[in-house]
C-alpha cells in the first residue's frame, strides 16, 4: 500500500516538474518565436499588432535583409572574425595555461594570478584605451581586431584551462617523455584530448561572444560584420522591424546549430566541474 501510495506522489512530482519546465521553456523561447514570426510580417503589421500571428507569410523581409545588410560579405567577414578569434584564444591559452600549471614556480603563480585578476575588470573601464591602442597601432581592420580578441579572450580561456589540466595525471607524460616524445608532443597528442570538453566549452563561450558582439567592432572596424550591418534596420529615423527580424534569423541559424553541435561535450564539462568542485 506504502509503495503504491510513493508511486503515485512519484509521478504527480514529475507531471508537475514538466510541467514547470514546459512553461519555463516556452518562456525562454518566446523572444526567439516572437523574432521568427515577425520576420514573415510586413512593418506595418507589426507596428500594428507586433505580437499576431502572421496570416499570410511574408518572405520579402528575407530578400531585403539579404540585399541591404550586404549579408554574403558580412557573413563572412563575421565568420573569420570568429572562426580566427576563437581558435587563436583556444591554441594559445591552452599552451599558456600547461605551461603555468605544470610549472610550481612564484613566477608562474604570479602570471595566473594577473590572468585571474583580469576577470573583474569590465570592458567599459578599458574601452577607450583599447580604441585608441587600435588606431595608434594601425589594428582598426579584421586581423586587427582578431589579434584583440586573443587579447581579451585569452585571460578567461587560461583560467578556465588551468583548472582541467591540474587534473590530468603528470605519470602519462612522465611516461611519454620516457619514451622520447617532447614537450608539443605530449601537449597535443595526451593532454589536450583529455580536455577536449573544457576545448569545447570555452569554443562556444567564444564563439557566441564573438558572434554577437557589437561594441568592439563598433570602437575598432565601424563597418563589416553582421551586427553592425543590423543598425541599417533601426535607427531615429528608420524603423525596418520586417528585415531586422529577418537578419536576426539568419544570422542566427549558423549560431545555433554550432551550439547544438557542441552540447554535449559542454554538459560533460560542466560535470566533471562539478565533480571536482
């Protein structure tokens, strides 16, 4: 009788975490729909009644953002940023965090510690330094402005490295260099694959920030990528809900499916962070 009873307090427990969790999905979910649906509606339905459903699909939203937005070019020039940005920030903070955490020196504590400290500060406070370094040093273009991602990005990523590589045995490379393999060697070949979740999970934190990000390139290239082509769409005399909505589901579609992509190794990642917590 006791264990029909907890059965049942079982499965009324889990209806109403689905429940719970359908209504905190759909909540979540509702300014992705809200987008999508208004890319298939004309500007003055929106205007009108922004949040109807589109009786009859308007495709030409996709057609002008495609033209005005330049989108191939933009596409692009965001790709490489991103593509460039985020693995230089992966290849050399994850060499630079082996290095600090297979070396017990002052000196190497001491770097971490700067890396660590650089993780409070805002990028509003260095904002303007950074512009005028770019214009001074002539990086106001694309490998300009990938070479200050490495830069800014590079703090969190060895942080995040050096947590994951302490965990990994140093018996393997102790083994490894026994039989004659280097340093570079046993970086890339034991200790790296070892790690490949924290490598995903610090790709798509970097990925997603570089993607989206507006404020660098608006100090740094003013023109070029896919988020500063969307100010064309709204402005104080310009209000394009139409294509705006519509950039802003294509250019999120490629973002997505790298996400769904990498998910997995990213759950991993944060078990086995926990577990080590």
């Amino acid at each position: 009788m006791n264990s029909v009873k907890h059965k049942k307090r079982y499965s009324l427990r889990r209806v109403v975490l689905i429940v719970v969790l359908t209504v905190c999905a759909v909540f979540f979910l509702y300014p992705m729909i809200f987008v999508v649906l208004n890319s298939f509606r004309s500007t003055n339905d929106i205007i009108l009644n922004p949040a109807a459903w589109p009786v009859k699909p308007y495709f030409g939203n996709y057609a002008t953002a495609w033209k005005e937005m330049h989108f191939p070019k933009v596409f692009l020039n965001t790709l490489a940023i991103t593509v460039f940005g985020t693995g230089g920030i992966i290849l050399t903070s994850a060499l630079c965090a082996y290095a600090l955490a297979r070396s017990d020196t002052r000196v190497s504590w001491v770097l971490y510690g700067f890396f660590a400290f650089y993780l409070v500060i805002p990028f509003q406070i260095i904002m303007v330094p950074i512009g005028e370094l770019a214009a001074d040093l002539h990086l106001m273009n694309i490998p300009g402005i990938i070479l200050m991602y490495w830069g800014l990005g590079c703090p969190t990523a060895i942080f995040m490295f050096h947590g994951f590589i302490k965990s990994v045995p140093r018996e393997l490379e102790e083994s490894a260099a026994l039989d004659g393999a280097g340093k570079f060697y046993i970086f890339f070949v034991i200790v790296l694959p070892l790690i490949k979740t924290i490598v995903a999970t610090i790709a798509v934190i970097d990925v997603l920030w570089m993607w989206n990000d507006f404020l660098l390139p608006l100090l740094v290239i003013k023109q070029g990528t896919i988020q500063l082509a969307q100010q064309a769409f709204k402005g104080l005399s310009v209000n394009k809900y139409g294509p705006l909505c519509a950039s802003l589901t294509i250019s999120s579609i490629p973002i997505i499916i790298f996400y769904l992509s990498l998910q997995k190794y990213i759950i991993k990642g944060i078990a086995a962070g926990a577990v080590k917590g």
